[in-house]
C-alpha cells in the first residue's frame, strides 16, 4: 500500500515524444485512471511504473522509494495485461501461484492463497485446466487473480476489459469496481474508454499528446471540463460543439442566430459546448432554433436527433416516447445553466 | 482426354525421375545388402548370402562398431553444442535482444557454405605450417602450440566437431529466433512483474514455450549429424587411422575403396533404423494437432 509520485516523467522514442515532462501524485488506495486516444502515451506511463519501460528523463516514486533503477521483480506492483499475459504451458492454478512461487512464498501457504483469490475471482473450478480451455473473460478473471494472489504496493491495469464483448465487460466492470473498493489497494488503471474510467475511477486523468489535459474526479471531468478535448472526449454521445460569436452577452450562430445569454464578454469567434442532455427539443416554433432533422434514432431508454445546424451536425437527446422522422423540422432550447464557451484557437475554456 | 489422364501425364515425368533416381537405388540396395555383392567378383551381385553382411557388421567387424561410437558421440556433442551457442545467439540476438538485427544477416554466411568446402578450409586452416587457427591456437594456448591438430586422434575429432557446430549455428540460430519471436511478449512481461529473475523468466516461462520449435531443432540436427559425411571426407578423410571414421565414411569405404558394395548395403540400412525413429519423431512434432 502506498502513494505513487511521478516527477517530471519524460518519454521519448527518437523525435518522437510519448510522456511529456509528466508529474502526478497518486494517493495512497486510491483508484486513478489514466484515459486518453491510442498514443496519448497512457500505457507508457504505466509500464514506466512497472518497470517495463526505461523513462528517459523523470523520477518514479513508489511508497518512499525512488524505483527508477529497480527492475520490475524488486517495484512490488502486480500488473494486468491486455491479452491478459497469462503462461499457456501451466494450469490455472500454476498461472495464479507464480507470483507467489518466485517470490519464494513457503509452499503450504500457496494453495490457501491461490484458492482465495479463485474465489474472489470466482474460478475455483477452472483450476487444473490450461488458459486454452477458458472463455475470454475466464482468462480476464485469471489475469485478475493473479494479481491479487499477493498483497503489492500498487495494481496496474493495462486497457484490462478492451479484449471482451461488449456485455461482458459491463459485468466484469462492477465486479472490478467491488473488488477494488474491498482490496483498497493503490490502483493505476489504463482505458481509452470513458464509461470505464467515469465508473471506476476516484479520479481521472485525461492525456492526450504525451500530456495530461485534465485531472479530477469524474465529475469534474464531466461537468466541469477545462478544454476542447476533455470536452469532446467524455460523454456519450460527445458534447456538441458549436461554432459562433458572443454578441452583447448573448451566443450568435455562425449564420446569425441570436441565441442564449451567456455570461461572457464579446468575442468574434467561440465555440459553444452543450451536452445532448442538456437541449430541450420541442415541436417546430416552439424553441431558440428550428433545425431539420438528418437523422432520428430510438434507442429505447431515449431518442438521438441529429439535426442540421447550419453547416455543422449536432445531436440532442429526445424523451424517449418522441416520434420524427427524417426531413421533419423540430426546434431546440439549449439550458443556459449548463454551456460551455471555449476559445478556438486555444481550446482552453473561457466560461 | 479426360482431365484426369492430363493431370497422371503431367505428373509423370517427375515420378519417373524420383523413381529412378531415389526408390529404385534404394529397393536396389536392400537386394543387394543380402548378397555377396563384391565389385571385384563378377556374377557375385546376384550372389545371395541371406542375413550374413548383417551379422557379420555386428560380430566379425570391430571397426563397424567404432564408427558406430563415432558417429554417436559426434551426434551427441555437435547436436548438443550447435543448440545451445545457437540458443544463446538467439535470444542475444531476437527482436528485444542485445544485438542489433542487422548483425543476423552476418550470420547466415557459414550456412551459405558447402560442408565439403568448410571441410577443405577447416583442414587449411588446421595445417601445422600456415594453418592460421593452428597459429591462433599456439599463441592463445602455449601447450597446443606445437601440436598436429589433425594427426591427433582426440583433437582430429575435437576439429571435426568444431567444424560442424560452426557450420551449422547460422541455421539453427535463425529457426530459434523465428521460435523466440512467437513467444508472446506480454508472458514474458507478465513473470517479470510477477517477480522473477532473468534466469527465471527464460527457465519457465521463455524455454516451455519455445519448446516444440527446440525439439524440432534438435531432431533436425540430430538427422544431419548422423548422416554427416562430405564434411569429415574433406577434413580428415576419417582419419588418422579410424578415429574420425563416421558410419557414412564407414559406408562409403567399404563399398568404393574396397569394392564390397554388398556389404557396405547392409550397414546403410542398419543405419536406417535410427533415423526412422528420428523422422517420426520430427514428422509427429511438425505436423502435430494442437
């Protein structure tokens, strides 16, 4: 158990840069997760922490130890892999007791562990088959096991659910959550998928390019994003960004619209952010704006409209009883409580 | 003509060519090995003697028996040497490795060469007078400097061994590589997380995984060091005396140089049986269901 500190972290690969001059403070028992695209250097930053990676400039601190020199055996961190990384030649039970075998734990203590950690994992009668036998997310639970099998410092979760159907991994996701919060164990976790990191995590940090754009708990990271890209990356479906200017207080469309009051100062360019969730749709007449509809999907617990909006395409959430069609003209109300105004050319938030 | 003629005509010039040249010498060979079979006895080819040439290679002919020991111990050290320097290359060298990729292409050079060849330079580089390793050797190894590697009955044999691991590591180092490869990497990082050492990664996790590839290896090897001929012909011509003497170089005397190609039949099909449980050995891990 312990806190990870992360100072100045660099990663570079020639000219090009994974980890940009990184710091970060993890908390002792707290579950962070690093979420971001493909290449936004978020796995590199966790095997720099499990040793599997040399950074090139920075200090890694596990506990009250700079590991930066230690190889991955001698950090004490226990770590899941994607294609889970588990031994094909060994039986599930061999796969969970390694980490306690090469650690030298004595062998009458090996078979309690490993069958505790089964349990939680709830495996135990899988043990004497090969990985080969087992179901994808029978090998998830696998990998899963044997990281628990010993009490480490710190977990590492590399992208652990990305390899399961979808269905699955809504259920592993609560059966992780209920495991992480019952092992209260430091916890680094990797995903680029958002309902995973808003779920699971304590907080959150958002990297893009080799950098963090944003840290904080989910609900700051939802409510409360700080650019462009944190903005457009979370929530399902993404924010809808909206091209205009600020006109005595109030947010013009690019095609002249006057539209909400915002509480801002004048500027000939913004981008208006508004979350799916946060426009009223009404019949045609009724609202801020008529649109078109390009295209109406019911998903059952609510409905998307994309509608035309000059030259963009933006989506609002409709209740779930509201019947259009294609072509039909509805208008929307956007709640001025919840809008996000960004400078263009910066990305970063102005109100 | 129906499709199925054109398809046995097409074929046939092929099956003619194998026939001749591989499966009748051999059903040929088997005859002869029961016959008295002396190239300088006419009438003596179809001379039949039944099981005599083949009890007699095991009762009346001592130096049967050391080329047997020859070739066994020559099998066991070049098959056993090759696969390991050939392993330790490999894993230096496998993508992760110590080593640079480039230097792989360095390495396939000897394989490039014919074994008669490497037996030619292997004796050159020998020679006591401007033999370069024998001149390497001296200053390195004060005590070997005045010895006459290949007159030498231990040292003949220490040079034909040499000889044959150096030829034969290219080779083997490429298939192992190919094998190292195909171990997924993330098993391999997972043990490191779990806590062990280098050695410990490469014994449990590396070594059971490259397994199948390493038996394929070793049988391989263990066919061509059996059968090893040109090579030891060149180098030492299986001297001095018998001590290099392989079972092929047995075969090869005993039917030409002597002319008693009957006879020197009936050892080639004794040295048949173990390469048939090497075959089938190799044939069961190649094409294994798995």
């Amino acid at each position: 158990m312990a806190k990870v500190v992360l100072k100045n972290l660099t990663k570079r690969w020639g000219d090009f840069i994974g980890v940009d001059n990184q710091s970060l403070d993890i908390l002792d028992k707290e579950f962070l997760v690093l979420l971001g695209p493909s290449g936004c250097g978020k796995t590199t930053t966790m095997r720099m922490i499990a040793g599997l990676e040399e950074p090139t400039e920075g200090e890694i601190w596990i506990g009250d130890r700079k590991v930066n020199d230690d190889l991955p055996k001698d950090r004490d961190v226990a770590m899941v892999f994607q294609n889970y990384g588990l031994y094909p030649h060994m039986t599930i039970f061999d796969n969970i007791a390694y980490p306690l075998k090469v650690r030298g734990t004595p062998k009458a203590d090996i078979a309690p562990r490993v069958q505790k950690a089964a349990e939680q994992v709830e495996l135990t009668e899988f043990l004497h088959r090969k990985p080969k036998a087992l179901s994808g997310g029978q090998r998830q639970r696998v990998a899963l096991a044997r990281a628990i099998v010993r009490t480490p410092k710190v977990f590492l979760m590399d992208e652990p659910l990305s390899n399961l159907d979808a269905k699955l991994r809504v259920t592993m996701r609560a059966e992780l959550k209920h495991l992480s919060r019952a092992l209260k164990i430091t916890t680094i976790y990797v995903t680029h998928d958002q309902i995973e990191a808003m779920t699971l995590a304590d907080r959150v940090a958002v990297m893009k390019n080799g950098i963090i754009q944003q840290l904080g708990t989910p609900d700051e990271i939802y409510n409360d994003p700080t650019n462009l890209f944190v903005a457009g990356f979370i929530g399902s479906p993404a924010m809808n960004l909206i091209n205009g200017s600020v006109q005595d207080g109030h947010f013009v469309t690019t095609g002249g619209t006057k539209l909400v009051r915002v509480a801002a100062s004048d500027r000939a360019q913004v981008v208006l952010g508004v979350r799916a969730d946060d426009m009223r749709v009404a019949e045609e007449g009724q609202g801020d704006i008529d649109v078109r509809i390009y295209a109406f999907e019911n998903t059952g617990e609510a409905t998307l409209l994309t509608v035309q909006w000059g030259k963009q395409r933006v989506i609002a959430k409709g209740d779930r009883h509201l019947r259009k069609d294609q072509d039909d003209v509805v208008s929307i109300s956007l709640d001025p409580d919840h809008l996000y105004l960004f400078d263009p050319d910066t990305g970063n938030r102005i109100t | 003509m129906r499709d199925n003629t054109l398809k046995y005509l097409l074929v046939l010039p092929a099956v003619l060519v194998v026939f001749a040249t591989a499966i009748w010498p051999l059903i040929e060979s088997l005859r002869l090995s029961f016959t008295v079979g002396r190239l300088n006895r006419p009438g003596s080819l179809d001379q039949y003697l039944g099981w005599e040439n083949y009890t007699w290679a095991f009762s009346q002919e001592p130096a049967f028996w050391n080329s047997v020991w020859i070739t066994a111990i020559y099998t066991v050290l070049t098959v056993a040497l090759t696969t390991l320097l050939a392993l330790g290359l490999a894993m230096l060298l496998a993508p992760g490795g110590r080593f640079r990729s480039g230097v792989q292409t360095l390495l396939i050079l000897p394989f490039a060469m014919s074994p008669a060849l490497i037996g030619v330079s292997f004796r050159f580089m020998f020679n006591p007078e401007f033999g370069l390793f024998d001149a390497f050797f001296g200053v390195m190894i004060p005590p070997l400097a005045d010895v006459s590697w290949l007159a030498d009955p231990i040292l003949a044999f220490a040079v034909c061994v040499m000889a044959d691991v150096w030829g034969w590591i290219p080779f083997l180092t490429l298939v192992l590589i190919g094998g190292l490869a195909s171990v997924p990497q993330d098993t391999i990082e997972a043990a490191q997380v779990d806590g062990a050492s280098g050695w410990r990664v490469f014994r449990d996790v590396t070594l059971p995984q490259l397994a199948p590839v390493l038996a394929v290896v070793i049988i391989l090897k263990s066919i061509f060091s059996l059968k090893t001929f040109d090579q030891i012909f060149m180098l030492t011509n299986g001297g001095p005396g018998t001590a290099t003497q392989t079972l092929s170089h047995y075969i090869y005397f005993n039917g030409m140089k002597y002319g008693q190609i009957g006879y020197a039949a009936s050892v080639a099909w004794l040295m048949v049986i173990p390469m048939i449980f090497l075959t089938y050995a190799y044939a069961k891990f190649v094409f294994r269901k798995d």
